[in-house]
C-alpha cells in the first residue's frame, strides 16, 4: 500500500476490474478511522453477513436486492444509500440483479490512531 495526504480515485476503473458473474469484496481504501470497499454480488447469490465492530455505510452502483438488519428488510437499488448500526446483523438478499455497492466502515473508536495516514493499493488508484 502507498502512504498518501489525499487519493482520487476513477470509479469506472474501479468498476471494470470486478469479474462478471463473482462474487468479489475489494477494499480500495483503509485509514484508521474509515476503510471503502466495492462488494459485488451477482444475480442469485446468497451473502450471510454477520455483525461488525464498524458502522456501514453502502451506495448502491448498480443492480437491485433486498437488505435484510436484524428482523426487518428493505428493497435497495442503484442510488440507495444505508446505515447500518454497529452489531447489527445484516445481509443482501433476493439479488435481482447484479448488486454493486460501495461499503464504507468506520473505525471502532478504539482502533482511531492520532496522525496516522490513509492508505490505498496503488493498482486500484
């Protein structure tokens, strides 16, 4: 990973470099307090997520499912934008269409480091 004060980054670029058909988590981005991730999941797959110690961010890019928090479940499609809270169980589900979203996590408060700097792979920049 390369240290750096500030990152651009070429979201069809990024886009182009998931395998039709895969299911493919791809972290682009991790700082002490936030990390981004693409997270792709075809047509008919199942994802089983589990609580985290983070709290989530998505965005979706493209396709359409259902998003499963604890006992209640929401349609998402591309443009939808959701939380969710730390240690929420959660899951996509019923997955339409090809689903890519944008994750983003915030670091638990614990794991914040003071001055430490963002890193990125350089092969995603």
């Amino acid at each position: 990973m390369t240290d750096h004060q500030w990152l651009l980054f070429d979201l069809p670029a990024l886009l182009a470099k998931i395998e039709p058909g895969s299911t493919r988590f791809q972290e682009v981005l991790r700082t002490p307090s936030l990390s981004c991730s693409i997270y792709h999941l075809p047509v008919g797959s199942t994802e089983m997520q589990s609580a985290h110690e983070e709290d989530e961010l998505y965005l979706v890019l493209e396709g359409r499912a259902r998003l499963r928090v604890g006992d209640e479940d929401q349609l998402v499609q591309k443009g939808s934008i959701m939380y969710v809270h730390t240690a929420c169980d959660h899951a996509f589900f019923d997955i339409e269409e090809d689903l890519t979203v944008l994750a983003f996590f915030g670091a638990p408060v614990r794991h914040m480091q003071r001055g430490a700097r963002m890193q990125a792979d350089p092969d995603l920049l």
